[in-house]
C-alpha cells in the first residue's frame, strides 16, 4: 500500500491567505511530486484556488466559504465523482460541509482533519462527533495544538498527530544584507528590523509598532512585509507615533527572502490564533535572531536565550526591551543566529513534513479498504 499511488482531495473554504494556505500547497505539491493523485477544492474567488496552478496542482472550484446548501450540494457531487482514497480537510467550513456530504452519500472515505491554528475548539456535541467521529485523524501543526484538540475535543492520543509545517531550506537560507537592501531600495545604513505577516490585529503590529517608537535615537528602521484588513489602521498608528518616515510598508510580496536576508533583526510579537507560524521557521532559517510571543506552538522553535527571545503578548514595552538588548549586544544576536539556523536545518525540512503527510494518508486508506474504524 505504501508504495500505490493515493487520490487525495484537500478541501479549504477560507478567502484569505497566509501560513495556512501556503502550508496546504506547499504540503500538497511535495505529495504530488512523489507520485500521487492530489486535487485542492475550494471557492473560485479566493487566494489559494488561484495560486494552486502555480503550484503544479488542480484545483476545483467550489462554492464552500461558507456553509450553505449550495456548498453541500456541490461537495456531494464532488465527492460522488470523484475516485478517492482520502480527503484532507483544513478549515471549520469545508470540514463540516465535507462531513455533511459522506454522510449523505454513505460513504466510507477516510478524511484527515488538519488544525493549523491555536483559537478554541468549540466544546459541543457536534464539534466532538466532527473532530473524533468524522475524521480518521486529525493532525496538528504543533505539540501544544495536538494537546488542544485533545483537551477541547475530547480527542484520543493516538487520534491526534502533530506534524509541523516543513519549508524550502534551499531557499530560505542566510544571504548578504547589503546586497538584499540593495536590490530592495532599503536604507544600507542603520539597524534593520522586519516582520512578514499578514496584517491581522492578532499578528501584534501595533505592538511592534509601538515598540519600535521608543527606539528613536538609534536610527534603526522598520520594514513590514505583508498586507491585509489592518494596513489602513496600520499606517495610521505609524503617522501618530510619528515614525512613518522610518518604516515601510512593503506589502504582498512574491518571495519574502530576500527580504528576510536584508533585516538584521525579526519580530512576530502574536496574540492569538498561532500554529507555527512559517515566517518565524522562514527568518530562523535565514540565520536571524528572532523575537516572538509563546503563542500557539511558537515556543517548541524558539527556546528563550537559545534559539530566539520570547516575550510576553500585547506587551508593547516588554518587546522594545527585548529589542534593545539585541541591538545593544551583537554577540548575542550572532548566537541565537547561528543557532536559530541550527535548529531550522535539524528540524524545518520540507521533507519530513511531506513523508510524515504521506504516511498518514497511507495509513487512513489502508484502514478504510480493509473496513477497520481506526
């Protein structure tokens, strides 16, 4: 059975686009490079429908960003089409409405449930029956979400399997800062900060930014890769701080290394909602000294004073501290680089992301063909 070649669907209701959505394609290219079937389904209108060809993948437009006949509908028919040994489910929305169709179709095809984020799971009847009856397995993108899922819905240990997002060390891997600013149009002088986000208030921009106000003097600037709902609200705070002439707001961009290569120092200061965030793994991995919040599974990468600094969320003068300290101290800084990058070559591959993905879809399907419940 290893070595057959599976037909996975995977399923994402969500409009929007970051780590989630990058992890699913990623994740979903690396399988079919290994000589699998997979197929990605979801709404025509968002992000991840229009970026999976470029991922190499199919994609199949489906009208599931929220819950509505329409979806279920669609999903049956779907489902009822198509010849497939697992469905891999990412969000609330597709994962009910995929649920729902099995059980109108009576259909015994094994789903995967995948958690990639730390918010609450709901505590209810139907909540529980989707997290350990709908699923054959549910897998998280850190320990503590795994531990989560266990507490909130009620999950058996061996229901649950945490298997962290992997990334391209190829790509995102140490550069020259002068050389990357260069082709950026970024300032060669000064100390250089960044964070690649999207702009959503539980990201903890505010916080950086007003953090980084209390860093006048130094002449340390700030860059801001990512766009989204907040950017308005953003810019807005950086003028009334009185700091928008030193920091930029880059926007989406294609490929964020270089932009990861130029910074001398990276910050995600997150309040909520974290698995493990892929720009935090992404900077590590292009040997940065790191701050971060133990938010979600942030701190199983970041290890306080070893590979990273942590400090407390929504603490704005917690964070300008760490932030001094770093920037005082360039020793320090070049230790929880080099080991920041250490701890990504040993621990952030692609690879064993995908092989692990594989071998639990491998796993469900053989279960399913031969009738078992686990």
């Amino acid at each position: 059975m290893a070595d057959e070649r599976l037909r996975i669907l995977h399923t994402e209701s969500s409009l929007g686009w970051g780590g989630q959505e990058i992890r699913i394609l990623t994740e979903a290219r690396g399988v079919a490079r290994r000589g699998h079937e997979v197929t990605l389904a979801a709404p025509e209108e968002s992000r991840i429908f229009q970026a999976a060809p470029g991922y190499g993948l199919e994609a199949v437009a489906v009208p599931i960003a929220r819950k509505s006949f329409a979806g279920l509908h669609a999903m049956v028919k779907l489902l009822k089409a198509r010849r497939l040994d697992v469905v891999n489910t990412h969000s609330s929305t597709d994962s009910w409405l995929t649920a729902a169709a099995l059980c109108c179709l009576h259909r015994n095809l094994p789903v995967v449930r995948t958690r990639h984020i730390s918010a609450p799971v709901p505590r209810n009847l139907f909540t529980r029956w989707l997290y350990r009856d709908a699923c054959r397995r549910v897998v998280t993108t850190g320990e503590r979400l795994r531990l989560q899922v266990m507490e909130e819905a009620g999950a058996e240990a061996n229901h649950v399997i945490s298997i962290p997002t992997g990334i391209d060390l190829e790509r995102f891997r140490p550069g020259e800062p002068a050389k990357a600013r260069a082709a950026l149009g970024l300032d060669p002088q000064g100390p250089l900060i960044g964070i690649v986000a999207t702009l959503r208030s539980w990201k903890g921009h505010r916080y950086l930014l007003e953090a980084f106000a209390g860093l006048a003097g130094r002449g340390a600037r700030l860059v801001v890769v990512g766009d989204g709902p907040q950017r308005e609200a953003l810019e807005a705070l950086a003028r009334e701080l009185g700091i928008a002439d030193r920091v930029r707001f880059a926007g989406n961009q294609s490929d964020v290394a270089p932009w990861l290569q130029s910074l001398d120092l990276f910050c995600l200061p997150s309040y909520a909602n974290e698995g493990v965030p892929q720009a935090l793994m992404q900077a590590m991995a292009c040997g940065l000294p790191v701050i971060s919040t133990p938010v979600g599974s942030i701190a199983e990468i970041v290890q306080d004073g070893d590979t990273g600094r942590l400090v407390q969320p929504e603490d704005a003068a917690a964070l300008r501290a760490a932030i001094e300290s770093l920037l005082a101290d360039g020793p320090l800084r070049s230790r929880l680089a080099t080991n920041a990058r250490s701890a990504a070559l040993q621990r952030f591959g692609e690879d064993r992301m995908v092989e692990r993905m594989i071998d639990v879809f491998t796993a469900v399907a053989r279960s399913a063909r031969h009738g078992n419940g686990d």
